[in-house]
C-alpha cells in the first residue's frame, strides 16, 4: 500500500494544478483566458500554478502578438503527460484496492 | 470526507473538465427534433408541388416543366430547399442557446468552432458537388449525394461534440448509399435521412442528456 501512496505525485496534490493538467491532457495549446475561465480560478493563482508546473518540466509555454496583444498558451510535455498518467494510475489503483 | 470520496471526486472532476475542454456538450436534442419537422414539411410541400406519390418511384425532374404557385421548377426548388435551411439553423441555434444558458456553458468557445469548421468543409464540398450535379444534368443524385456528404460532415464534425453525431453520420452515409441504388425515390429517403433521422437521434439525444 504504501508503495503506491508514494506514486501519487506531491505537484498534482492542488486542485488548480489537476484542472491545467487535465485540459492539456486533451487540448494542444490552450489559451490563458480560456484556461481561467474553465478552471473559474484568478489571474494571479492560475499563474502561481502554471509556473510550478512549468518549473517540473510538465508545462511549456509559447507566446504570440495577436495585433499588439501578447497571448500566452500553454501545452504539457511529455514529461508532464506520463507523469499526469502515472498519478491518474495511481488513484485509481488506490480506489480498486479500498473496495 | 474520506480519501476514497476525495478521489473519486477528484476522478470525476478531471473527467469532466476534459469532456468539457475538447468537446461541445451543449447541443441540445431539441434542436434535431425540430430540424427534422422542419425537414419533413419542406419534403411534403415538394411533394405536393411536384404532385407525387413519396412512396412511389419517379424521376423528378421530367415531372414539371410549367409553373406552379407562380414558380417554376428551380425556383420552387431553391426556395424549399433555402428556407428549409434557414428555419433548422435557427431552430439549432435557438435551442441550443438555451441548453448552454441553463448549464451556463457558453455557446461560442473553441469547441464549437472546432466542431463548425469540421462540419463546414465536408458540407461545402458536397454542396459544391451538389451544383455541379445539376450543372451536368444528373438531378437524380443530388438527394442521395446530399444524404452522404451530410453523414460525412456529421462523422467529421461529430468528433467535436457528442458522440451520437457521429452514429447519425454514419446513418446518413448507409441510407445515402440505399438511395443512390433505388435512384427514383430520392425525395422519400430525403425525407428520412434529413426528416425522421433527425426526430429519432433528437429525441433520442433529449432523453438521454436533456432531462
């Protein structure tokens, strides 16, 4: 049991961090805004989120002008797509095993 | 709460939030229903223009060369067809509108673009290849071409929204290779693909997501 307890990842412990995860799991980039809007949380604490994301290597960032508009999207790696997976894995091997 | 509930929730917000994120959920199946009456009046009004029996076979465009209704033949043609057109889209438009507002989903996002540009493009090419049927003189295809493209459309746009589009594009796709073998009954199997197709997969669709 306490091996698999282990396997759950400490980064994907905040609800906010599994909301970005899960949206980049199914879309290729998406957009700051649209990211906010979905996840219904703040400017500032969705940012928090996403640079510790980033910091893991889960999240990568691109920037385009649209007009004189900077727009920011994001999209997971690799890195962040196994890891997401594994932790997914996880809980539910956690729930099978309580039944 | 428990761990166990904790995860469970945990689950099935993440399920949601990736449904939600790469699909448009909010077409109602009202929408269906209402196309498909829509449709099935504008075939029984051709019908009674062209003054056939639906249920027997014919070659549609020998039928009428003279006026009726103050109208010759392509110009009744086109006039059905286009309002037929604009009375479901706006029926969809409507009702869906409302589905979106009473979930406060939104009605345009970046799904339901997605899901537009993938319907638009088979659609448009079959409406394309549509006129150039009637430019070369082949009018008995047009009925079954329009039932298969639009199968097309759904199975394509239907990967963008709920899944029931795309069983109801690969109906069309079935019922618009039927029709293309019994040529001569193009306004009934019409009637059935864009008519008793869309009341079924909406009341269907209605059941299932909209009670």
């Amino acid at each position: 049991m306490k091996n698999i307890i282990t396997q759950l990842n400490k980064l994907f412990e905040s609800r906010v961090r599994l909301g970005i995860m899960s949206l980049l799991m199914v879309n290729d980039w998406v957009e700051f805004k649209r990211m906010k809007e979905m996840l219904e949380v703040s400017d500032g604490n969705l940012a928090s989120h996403i640079s510790s994301l980033e910091k893991a290597g889960f999240v990568e960032v691109r920037k385009v002008f649209v007009g004189k508009k900077p727009q920011t999207s994001y999209a997971a790696t690799k890195e962040g797509k196994k890891a997401f997976n594994d932790h997914l894995d996880a809980l539910e091997t956690l729930l099978k095993n309580r039944d | 709460m428990s761990k166990h509930q904790e995860h469970l929730e945990t689950l099935s917000e993440i399920r949601s939030l990736m449904e939600r994120s790469s699909r448009f959920i909010s077409l109602s199946g009202l929408s269906g229903v209402a196309a498909g009456v829509i449709a099935l009046a504008g075939a029984i009004v051709a019908a009674i223009y062209l003054e056939v029996n639906l249920f027997e076979e014919h070659h549609y465009y020998v039928i009428r060369q003279g006026e009726k209704w103050g109208m010759d033949y392509w110009t009744f043609f086109f006039v059905d067809a286009g309002v037929v057109l604009i009375l479901a889209l706006a029926a969809g438009i409507y009702f869906t509108t409302k589905k979106a507002r009473k979930s406060g989903q939104k009605i345009w996002d970046p799904t339901a673009r997605l899901m537009l540009i993938n319907l638009a493009i088979p659609l448009g090419a079959g409406g394309i290849f549509c006129l150039i049927l009637i430019h070369h003189g082949w009018f008995g295809l047009v009925a079954p071409t329009t039932l298969i493209f639009y199968g097309l459309a759904l199975l394509n746009g239907g990967k963008y929204t709920l899944n029931d589009i795309r069983f109801l594009g690969i109906t069309e796709i079935i019922l618009g290779l039927i029709a293309t073998y019994y040529l001569g009954y193009g306004l009934l199997f019409w009637a059935i693909g864009f008519g008793v197709l869309h009341i079924v997969y909406g009341i269907a669709m209605y059941m299932k997501y909209d009670r």
